[in-house]
C-alpha cells in the first residue's frame, strides 16, 4: 500500500521591511501550524537586505535570537521566475565542485508583512514562477497595501472610509505650509498621520495640536514617499474582521475590540505585550456591539474584499461609531498578524484547520488561473518581418510597420 505524497508548502518571511520581525513571528507561527503527516514545511526566510535562505533551524524561533544565517544547515536559495523549475533553487551560486539543487514545490505561503511581500511585488514573481499561492493577488495586494488608493476603490463600491488628505513627501518638501493649510482647513483634531503604505502602526501619530502635527508628518514621510492625514472619530471605536475565502464564497469571522492602554494600539501593544504576536494583544471577542451592527460591520467587510478582488484571507480593521451608527472602514490586512488565528479559533477552526483551509483556496485559485488561454499564436511576426525587409515598390524600399 502506497503512502500519499505530502504536500510541499514554501513559507517566505522575514523581508527587507520595516515590519520583518512581525513577519518573522508569523511566518513561525504558519510553520507551526500544519499537520507534518500531510505537509513538508520549507522555510525561505528574507533578511532585512533582501538575502533569501532555507534550512532545518529557520524551523525554530528561538534561533533568530541570535544570526540565524550563520546556523549549520542554512543555506542561500532563491525562488525561480521560470516554470521550468516550479520551486526553489537551493545554492544558486556555487563553485565549480558544488551543486545546486532544485526543490520543487506545490504551494507557496507568502507571510511578508508591508513593503516587498504584502504588496504584490512577491505574488508578482510567484505569478511568473506559475506555483499555487496563499492570499491575495498581485492587484489586490497592492490596493490593500496602499491606503490611499484603497480608499480611492472603496469610495466606488459605496464602502464608507474615513475623509482624508493625501500629498506626497516632495509636496511636503517644497509646499510645508500650503499643505497644512489645506489639512487645517478641511480636518480638526484629533486627527492621525500615516504612511500611506506601511501596517503595525509604524509611523502613525494621533495628533492633537498644530505643534505636533509638522512633526508628525516628518517622521511619516520618513517612511514613505506619500503620507495620508485622516480626521479622527470621536466617540468611535476600533472593530476587526477577518475574512477568508474566494470569488463568492466568502465568509466572515466574529468580531473583536482591541483594547489599548494609548490613545491609539501601538506597535509595542500590538506585539510587545505578552511575545505572542498580534494575539497576545488585549482584546474584548466577539466585540460587545450589537446583532445589527455585527452584521453590518461583517456585510462591509465581505463587500469590501471583493471590491478589491481579494482572495485567500485579510483582516479588516474598522472605526465604528455605534452611538451615531456609523461604521467606516479603516484598512484592509492581505497578510494579518498572526494570521487572525485567534479570530478563526472563535469559529471552531484550529491553527492546522486554517493554513489547510487556506492551502485549499490557493489551488481552487490556481486551478481557475489554468482556464485562461495564455498561448496565443497567430502569424503576426512572420507577417511584420516580411512587410517590414522585403517590401519594395519601383526599386525602394517599403516599410510598412504594423500598429499593435
């Protein structure tokens, strides 16, 4: 009696991001999560300078205390663009007595967060590489990942967001104070200054004096080349949704109020408090709103992860006014902290039951990519060659360029 091959999975993390360390307490907590009877785990961590390695002792946490490259067994590898190779080449550059090694894979598990991972640039080279692949797509994770333009698509699928002024750092450079003018006149303070693309609450500010708000923005546009002002709401407070799932089918998680100590969850409350990663935050579940608002607030996030075509998993992060009624949707999280296990443990699924739900969605999306036509041959360059070097008329030549 033949065993059934396991399922090869790829969990990139760490990435050369403001937000590796998140990254590399997910990436762990994904590893640890799948059933090692039906799934071989390969580890590709990214160093902070864009490096790519694999290896048995990236398997454990405790070794990135130290340097963890330089453990007996890690190695350098890279993700090939070419489907030819379908996976992982391990020691790509080696001597001439050495050997690579190709190490085929079924899905990849991406679990960057922010900047080069979350933002569609990984999905793109994975897209090319042709392998199945945890979450959002390239499109989706670039909208999500920028906050302005999210708010650009929610505004057209009627998703309420929270009003805003968005310039770039070379505005702010050379037009300082035309700019705070401008959000003078249309917000009041309380109001919070954000990179435009970064997530964990780094290098956003709750601002409430026009003496803090110049600093603010400096240290946002240090982040990012475009910085977002957005009015605070009194009054409101902090709602998450997670979602999960693909095309139609798309299900929505019980809700939960953080709870923060400062005026805003800070990066330290979010993942310094209790070193469990987002779950170790304080938190109220299921959030204390009521049934109408509960459904509300999961009907928007369901409406919003298909505006932006989502798929696979996201977090989706609220400001709700339950008072006033009001519900504005904050940010979309294509990679969560901590993936939002603590979200799906609410809805009777366990850690294992979550990647393996999520392995699942990636080949369902992979299998509906096959149905599209990709090879499309027509006679278009032996045509164009032709007109192009041996069309003549009355001795000159004729070049007759074809318009694509």
């Amino acid at each position: 009696m033949s065993t059934k091959r396991k399922t090869v999975v790829a969990v990139i993390f760490g990435g050369r991001s403001v937000e590796h360390d998140v990254s590399v307490v997910t990436g762990n907590q994904i590893m640890q999560a799948f059933d090692r009877e039906r799934y071989e785990v390969i580890p590709v961590y990214i160093t902070r300078d864009g490096k790519w390695f694999t290896g048995e002792p990236l398997l454990d946490l405790k070794n990135y205390q130290d340097e963890v490259i330089s453990h007996k067994g890690v190695v350098s590898a890279i993700l090939s663009p070419s489907v030819q190779h379908h996976g992982l080449i391990i020691n790509p550059i080696v001597g001439r007595l050495q050997k690579n090694e190709i190490k085929r894979v079924d899905v990849i598990f991406p679990a960057i967060h922010g900047s080069h991972g979350e933002d569609g640039t990984l999905q793109g080279l994975i897209e090319l590489a042709d392998i199945p692949y945890v979450g959002c797509g390239v499109l989706s994770s670039a909208i999500a990942n920028d906050k302005a333009m999210t708010k650009t698509v929610l505004k057209q699928h009627g998703i309420p967001v929270i009003d805003g002024v968005i310039f770039t750092r070379e505005d702010w450079l050379t037009e300082r104070e035309a700019i705070l003018a401008r959000i003078k006149a249309m917000l009041t303070y309380p109001i919070f200054v954000k990179p435009a693309t970064l997530g964990s609450s780094i290098g956003v500010s709750r601002v409430q004096d026009d003496d803090m708000l110049s600093m603010s923005i400096d240290i946002a546009a240090s982040f990012d080349r475009r910085v977002i002002v957005e009015q605070g709401i009194v009054g409101a407070v902090e709602i998450n949704c997670a979602v999960m799932g693909y095309g139609n089918q798309i299900e929505a998680s019980v809700l939960e109020q953080p709870v923060s100590w400062e005026e805003f969850l800070t990066y330290e409350e979010k993942y310094m408090r209790g070193g469990g990663g987002m779950k170790s935050a304080e938190r109220v579940i299921p959030a204390a709103l009521d049934a109408t608002m509960t459904k509300r607030v999961q009907d928007l996030a369901i409406q919003a992860f298909k505006a932006i075509d989502g798929r696979g998993t996201a977090r989706i992060d609220f400001m709700v006014d339950e008072e006033a009624e009001k519900v504005y949707l904050n940010e979309i999280n294509t990679m969560p902290g901590s993936l939002a296990f603590y979200l799906w443990h609410e809805m009777g699924m366990s850690q294992s039951d979550v990647v393996d739900r999520l392995v699942k969605l990636a080949q369902d999306a992979y299998a509906d990519k096959r149905r599209n036509t990709y090879n499309y041959q027509t006679s278009l360059i032996e045509l164009t060659a032709m007109r192009g070097l041996k069309g003549t008329k009355g001795g000159q030549s004729i070049r007759q360029d074809v318009e694509i």
